[in-house]
C-alpha cells in the first residue's frame, strides 16, 4: 500500500482574523458605502459589441486604464459599458459614470464632471479622486469618437 501524504492547512488562527478584520475595517472606513456597493456590484461593466463611440484612457502613475464604449439613439445615451483594469476606486467611478450618464443628450454627458461622479458616491479619497477624472474623461473621450464619425451631430444643417 502506497503512503499518501495529504496536507492540511491550518485553519485562520485569532491573530490573523483579528488583522483581517482591521483592514476591512479600515477599507469601510476610507470609503462611502456606494463607494463599496459600485465596486462589489458594478452595473454596466462589459464591451458594447458594435459602439458608436470608444474612449480610452490611463493613469501611467498609478496604472489604471478605462475602455468606455457607448451607444447613441435620438442624441442620447443609451447605453454604456466600461472595461477598467484598476483599483476598487477606478472601478465604482466607472460604474457611478454609467449610471449617471445614461439617457442623457451628448452635451449633458459632456458636462458631467470628476465632481459630479464622486459626489454622486458620497465622496472619494483624496488620493482616489484620479480615478473620478478618468471616468470623466474616458466618457469624454468615446462621445468626441463618435461626434467625430458623425459630423452631422456636431455641426446640424440649419433648417
């Protein structure tokens, strides 16, 4: 009969439970509870198949990177999705952007600011606020895109 080896690892021990606990202590601290919701839940994450619009931004100094793609009916927004590779911050503002910006006409969504996002999430960091700007600017971005594949929605014909 062949020895089997089976390991067993220990289980969390009182010292590192209580470290564990801390920390978390610490994140529901620092951020909002719709900071924590946006990033535990996040509402339209994912890559629009076919935009009408991409904006791309990053952050080199931090890393972050955002992929905003939207769709456009009637000068509105109609839909919105994000990719973000980033921190819990970058990826609630990404969400609080899309929810705020949805169903919006292409000015109103051009006027939405770092501001707006970050207030709409009972407020960020101010270590995090970047992330706030990049959703803005991100946004920004994908509309700019799109005005540019149709100049006709940037500058109408007189009637």
């Amino acid at each position: 009969m062949v020895n089997s080896v089976v390991r067993v690892r220990p289980a969390l021990g009182p010292p590192l439970k209580r470290v564990t606990e801390r920390r978390n202590t610490m994140v529901m601290d620092m951020y909002s509870k719709k900071v924590i919701d946006n990033f535990q839940n996040p509402r339209n994450a994912g890559e629009i198949v076919n935009p009408d619009g991409v904006g791309e931004v990053g952050n080199p100094q931090c890393g972050d990177m955002m992929r905003i793609t939207i769709k456009v009916e009637d000068g509105r927004l109609a839909d919105i999705k994000w990719k973000t590779l980033g921190c819990g911050a970058a990826i609630a503002t990404s969400s609080m952007m899309t929810q705020l910006a949805i169903g919006k006409s292409l000015d109103e969504a051009l006027a939405l600011t770092r501001d707006n996002i970050a207030t709409a999430l009972d407020g960020l960091p101010s270590a995090k606020m970047h992330c706030s700007n990049l959703a803005s600017d991100a946004l920004k971005v994908a509309i700019k895109n799109y005005l540019e594949k149709h100049p006709e929605v940037a500058n109408p014909k007189p009637e």
